[in-house]
C-alpha cells in the first residue's frame, strides 16, 4: 500500500511534465518559421474573413429585429394603447403613472430605434431599407419629455405609431420582419 502512493505521485509529475511540454510546444515560436507561418496567419485570417462578414450582417439583421421589436412593443404597449384608452386625459384614473410611463416609453423607444438604424449598417439591403427613415427617428427625440409632462397630442402619438410602422416595413422588405416585443418595466428604466 504504501508503495502505491509514490507511483501515484511519480505519475502525476509524469503527467505534469508531459502537460508542461505540450503546451509549451504548442506555443512555439514564430521567429524561426519565417515567412511560413505569416502565410499560415495571413491565410487563416483572409479565409475566416467572409465568414466573419457573413456573422456580422446577419447579427446586424438580428438586432436590428430585436431593437426595433422592443421600440414597437414599448410604443404599443405604453404609448400608443393608454392614449387610445384615453388614460392621458386630465381627470382619469392613474393618468400621472401613465404619462412617466410613457415618458420612459418614448425615450426607450427613441433609443432602440436609434440602435436599429445602427445595426442596420451592417447589411447592406437594411441599411438602404432604413436609411430614408432616420429623419423620422430624429423627430421623435422630444417626444418623451412631450409625453411625461401630457403635452402631446394626437399628432404626437401618429407620429410615433408612422415611424414603428415605417420601420416595420422596412425591415419586412429587408427580410427582416419586426414584431412587437413589449419590454418589461426594469428596460424602460434601465
């Protein structure tokens, strides 16, 4: 038994030495290949470079997706429907609470269309999609403070509702369809 214990550890050490040098080997050094592992560099960085492209556009697509889904679920959710409901007009119930959410939704929702136009620069057919919408986007950037203190009106808030739609069908022509993500009150904060 107590023989055991020293071949256990003499294996460990084996096994440690072997580890050691392994990775050291591995490591190698790039002094004395010369041209022959800049090539090998070269060559693996110019053949992972489409594929890296092809990874950035279609994660551009995909938040873009994701970015204004949020915007078109805040505005719905927290602009567009309690206005409908006439929640915003003096006198009815919980009109205060309602009107900084709206605040807040306007502002998250000017913030993730802001990121959706910039994800959209990374593909090309997006980016000539939602590129003639930025002027509307724009316009958008007072209408929370419009909001929260009950100033907008009709107009404001067919301003909003133009803008998602636009966005929408911007991405749905880019073949990247946008549906309403309603996000939860921590993002609009957040």
């Amino acid at each position: 038994m107590t023989r055991s214990v020293p071949l256990r550890r003499l294996l460990v050490a084996l096994l440690l030495s072997c580890t050691v040098l392994v990775s050291a080997t591995a490591c190698g050094d790039s002094g004395d290949s010369g041209s022959a592992t800049g090539t090998g560099v070269s060559a693996s960085a110019s053949a992972a470079s489409p594929s890296a492209s092809t990874e950035k556009q279609r994660l551009a697509k995909t938040r873009f997706v994701a970015n204004a889904g949020l915007a078109a679920g805040a505005t719905y959710q927290w602009i567009v429907k309690p206005y409908r409901a006439g929640t915003f007009k003096k006198g009815a119930d919980g009109r205060t609470f309602a009107l900084v959410k709206a605040g807040l939704a306007g502002g998250f929702a000017y913030n993730r269309l802001k990121a959706a136009t910039e994800n959209a620069k990374g593909d090309p057919l997006l980016s000539k999609a939602v590129a003639p919408l930025t002027a509307g986007i724009e316009s958008l950037k007072g209408m929370a403070t419009k909001l929260r203190n009950g100033q907008a009106g009709e107009g404001d808030i067919g301003a909003f509702e133009s803008v998602i739609d636009s966005i929408k069908s911007a991405g749905k022509s880019a073949g990247a369809e946008v549906r309403d993500k309603i996000p939860s009150t921590s993002q609009l904060t957040g």
